[in-house]
C-alpha cells in the first residue's frame, strides 16, 4: 500500500455564510447543516488526453491515461468546514506504474444565493499511452489541471448540493437550467528530451439541465447534461472548442445512515479541423456510504465561539 499518495485537505470556506437561509424552510429541501457527517468513499478520478490526427490513413488516436487514479478515503463535514483523507493504494486495479506515480484531486464548490462557484486541482504525475496496437508507459510525463465553473442555478426548488454532497436533500422531484461557464488551464510536460511543457487555456460556455428524480422517501435519482462551446488556446495556437458533461446520481439516504454513487464527465473537444487534436476529458466514479450525528456540545461550543469572533 502505498502512503505516498496521502493527501490531506482542510477547507474552511468563508462564502458558506451566504447559503440561504430558506432552504433550511423550503419543503423541497432537507438540510442537514447542523450536523456532523461522517462518510467512507472509493474514488476513480483521472484527468486524461486523446491526440487525435488525420494526417495519414488510417487515422490516429492515442490516449494518454495517469497510471494512478483510484483512491479510497474518509471525509468529515460540519457546517463550513470540511476535511477529506485519502491515498491511493496499488492494490486497486486503475493504479499502474511504478510507485513513483503520483495523483493529487481537489475539488470545492461555494454557493452565494443562486450563484455556485466550483474549484479544481489536478496534479498527475507517471502516465502510459495507447492505441489500438500499443500501450507504452510515460513514467516522466506530469500534467496540473487548474480552473474551476461559474454557473447560476435558477429555480430555487432545484437543490443543486444534493447532486454533489450529502450535507442537503431533495424530498420533491424538482429540476433548473444552469447555464455555466468554465475556464481550465493545463500544463502538460512530457518530460523527454525532445519536447517542451505545453500550456493549454480553455473557456466555455455551456447550458445544462439538471433534475433530481425523488423516487420515494429515501431513494433519488439525480441527473444532467450539458452541451456547450468556446474557445481553445494551446500554445498561442488558438481554435473552436465544445464540451459535453455528463452527470448521474443514485442515493439513498435517511437522517442518520446514507449511501450514494455518482458518475461525473467533462470532456472538451477540438475543433475537426484542427490537426493534431488534444481532446480532454476528466472522468469521476464516486462511492460512498455515511453516517451523520449531532455535535457534541463541546465541539458545538467551540465552533459557536469561533463563529461569532470571525463573523461567519
């Protein structure tokens, strides 16, 4: 098991004071903001490349995949404050390479009334590519992902958080137009004597719809979709863009115990064109089961302190 790929994050967010109050009293919302959630997860989350070219017959693909991308770990929320631990161990069968590959994900969301503003950090180091004939391994090559969505959530009967976390639920069906717009910047250095890093800058803007199927009491279907286009800069180069995401959830939940699993896809598409493409895509599964329980009084006394001294 390799304890490299420990990660620790702790995030307190100072926009978490802006979430409205209302959802606390709208019928089609449970918020469970008040209590501490506690939840074991498995995580398949990678951020890979297809070059694509067609200048010669038959046409060319090949698709640069991190050599680790499994993990599993525990998460903690309370309010604004949320902490995950997670490594990626080798046993997991999506973690190949060497043990000098290294795969570091972060990611985070604020929320300001109906604005949703998310955050992504992607750090990959050791990848192997792969074609129809070949699979050959890039122990060197490294990639840093950056960037982050603005989107705007407009029927307030949409719980867009119970889509991404457990910490709110929706008890009736209820579905938004979320128009969004994404900026990415991408750093990919294959670390070989004969190439240089690479920057690429992305910009999109893409309408989605999102809608939370509630089944029964306990069970939920979240799903949505987005089409969209922009503008892509790689090395100055720049071209037509378009992006498709894809979003699923299956939960199950009640007051104390929860369980769910969510399918994530972003992927961004050069223009035709264009030759070489580099298409990019980042992939997320996600399997968690969880538990919530009430503070006890001294960590709600502390936390109650803090919170009138710093005004959240």
């Amino acid at each position: 098991m390799d304890l490299k790929m420990i990660y620790i994050t702790f995030f307190v967010s100072i926009f978490g004071c802006f979430a409205q109050n209302d959802s606390l009293r709208n019928p089609y919302f449970k918020s469970y903001n008040d209590k501490i959630t506690t939840s074991i997860y498995y995580l398949d989350t990678s951020n890979s490349f297809q070059i694509a070219s067609d200048a010669q017959e038959p046409k060319t693909y090949l698709n640069l995949i991190p050599n680790r991308r499994e993990q599993i770990g525990l998460s903690l929320n309370y309010k604004i404050i949320d902490i995950s631990v997670g490594f990626a161990p080798k046993f997991l069968s999506g973690n190949k390479g060497d043990s000098h590959s290294k795969h570091f994900n972060f990611n985070t969301r604020f929320y300001y009334k109906k604005w949703m503003q998310s955050f992504t950090f992607i750090n990959q180091k050791g990848f192997y590519v792969s074609d129809d004939n070949v699979t050959a391994q890039l122990p060197r090559m490294r990639t840093t992902k950056i960037g982050g969505t603005t989107s705007y959530v407009f029927n307030d009967k949409f719980s867009f958080k119970t889509l991404i976390s457990q910490n709110e639920w929706q008890t009736k069906s209820s579905g938004s137009f979320i128009p969004t717009f994404s900026f990415y910047y991408t750093n990919i250095d294959l670390n070989t004597p004969d190439t240089t890093p690479g920057d690429i800058y992305v910009f999109t803007l893409a309408p989605s719809y999102f809608y939370n199927f509630v089944i029964s009491d306990r069970i939920l279907i979240g799903a949505g979709v987005a089409l969209g286009a922009g503008i892509n800069d790689v090395d100055g180069d720049t071209s037509a863009l378009y992006q498709a995401d894809l979003n699923l959830k299956l939960a199950y939940n009640n007051d104390r115990f929860f369980g769910y699993a969510t399918l994530n896809s972003v992927s961004f598409s050069q223009d035709d064109k264009v030759d070489p493409r580099l298409n990019d895509n980042i992939a997320t599964l996600k399997l968690s089961l969880g538990y919530r329980f009430d503070p006890p009084k001294e960590v709600k006394k502390v936390y109650d302190k803090v919170n009138d001294k710093i005004g959240l």
